[in-house]
C-alpha cells in the first residue's frame, strides 16, 4: 500500500464520526461477604444478547464473570449463559 493511502485511512480513522459509542460502564465492589457484585445503572431492556470479550492480566477474573451473572439473573431475568470456561468452573457457576 502507497504512503497516500495510509494517509487516506489514517485520515478517514481520525476524522470520520461514525455511529460508534462507548457503552457506560459499571463498577465491581465488595459485598458484606467478600463477593464480588456488580454495581450498574445501565438499562437492558432493549438488548437480546450479551457479549463478553476475553480478557487477560486482571485479578479475580472467575468472580468477576461470577458477579456479571448474578447481575444478569437478577436484572434482566437471564437464566442460559453461554461461556467460554472450565468444566469445573461452569459447574461452580
């Protein structure tokens, strides 16, 4: 690819607004027990599915996947998870 073309996608990446949004975020805190529970404001309603990305070098990773059900259960009536886990851990869930 030509010099002028990297300019031209650097360009449109830059300056281009597009339809994009950042979505709020919520907040992990402790519990009275030590859990971990997710603390949010965000509306649901309209969503039909729910991704999680694969993250890495984060601590209490199983309790933060944990908490994230616990709130769907609870919030947005969610009873099936799909879930890219251990045998062992999909047990716990």
């Amino acid at each position: 690819m030509s010099i002028r073309g990297i300019t031209i996608i650097c360009f449109i990446l830059v300056f281009y607004p597009g339809h994009c949004f950042g979505q709020a975020q919520g907040c992990f805190e402790r519990d009275s027990t030590g859990g971990l529970v997710l603390e949010s404001h965000l509306s649901f309603g309209d969503s039909h599915a729910f991704f999680v990305g694969e993250f890495h070098d984060v601590a209490h990773v199983p309790e933060i996947k944990l908490a994230l059900i616990k709130y769907l259960h609870e919030h947005c009536d969610i009873n099936a998870v799909f879930m890219e886990i251990g045998k062992s851990a999909a047990y716990l869930y």
